[in-house]
C-alpha cells in the first residue's frame, strides 16, 4: 500500500516531533502563511507528510540564515516552478497529439490510384509522379 504524502492525518505534536520543531513554531509558521496545513473539523491542525517535508525544508534554511520572509518567498518560488512545469508538460502532450493527428490528414494519390496517408515531410512508399495535398478550407496551415 502506498503512502499519500498529502493526507492530513498528524496532529500538530506528532509533526512537531517528526519536524524536531516546537509545536509553537509551527502554529507561527501557520499563521506567517509559511507551511498551512489542513484543519479538522473542530480547527485542530492536521499536517501531511509533505507538510512536515516542508517543515524540514524550512529547518534548514533558517539554520543556513535565510530568514522567514525569505524562505516564504522561496516556497512560493518553488512552487510556481512546479504548477509551470506540470503545465509545460500538459502543453507538450497535447502539441503532440495535434500534431499526430494533423500528420494524419495529409494523403497523396499513389500512381496506380492509391491513397497514401503522409506524415509530414515524408514522401509516400511507391514512387509516384504527382503528389496531391488535400487541406479542407478554414484549416490554417500554421495551426497544423
């Protein structure tokens, strides 16, 4: 079975101790907006083991001398790094799949009257002495 490191299942002195903090710093990283965790139902605090990663993360910069504003802003960073890089991905898979389907729709007539589907830039299998392209109107050839 494996762990969802993004379940709230800590009560604030079990991750203070996972983190070797004091629960009273972690309520002040709470309230800086530094590492949020989930609330139950009666407010109590309930931290993810991503949470007490990042608690650690925390630890360590501020034992480096980066400052809370600072490592703040660097968990921002990181952050904004990661959603740009899970969208950079999602973006290269759809190119990918228009791209295979545009390549798709590009046919020519071989020589003994046979449709050839092309990918792009390739030439059909049987050698023929005309190459017909075939683009339906309104499809803008760069959006290809």
């Amino acid at each position: 079975m494996a762990i969802d490191f993004d379940q709230p299942i800590f009560v604030i002195s079990v991750a203070a101790e996972l983190a070797d903090m004091h629960p009273q710093t972690l309520r002040q990283y709470d309230r800086m907006g530094i590492v949020s965790p989930s609330r139950a139902p009666g407010k109590s605090r309930r931290y993810s083991q991503r949470d007490v990663n990042m608690l650690r993360e925390v630890q360590r910069l501020s034992q480096e001398g980066v400052s809370l504003e600072g490592i703040k802003r660097i968990l921002q960073l990181e952050n904004q790094v990661a959603a740009l890089q899970r969208r950079v991905s999602e973006l290269t898979q759809e190119l990918g799949q228009r791209r295979q389907a545009a390549d798709s729709r590009i046919f020519a007539a071989g020589t003994a009257g046979d449709v050839v589907s092309l990918a792009r830039g390739k030439r059909p299998q049987a050698r023929s002495q005309a190459l017909v392209v075939w683009r339906p109107r309104g499809i803008d050839k760069d959006r290809l």
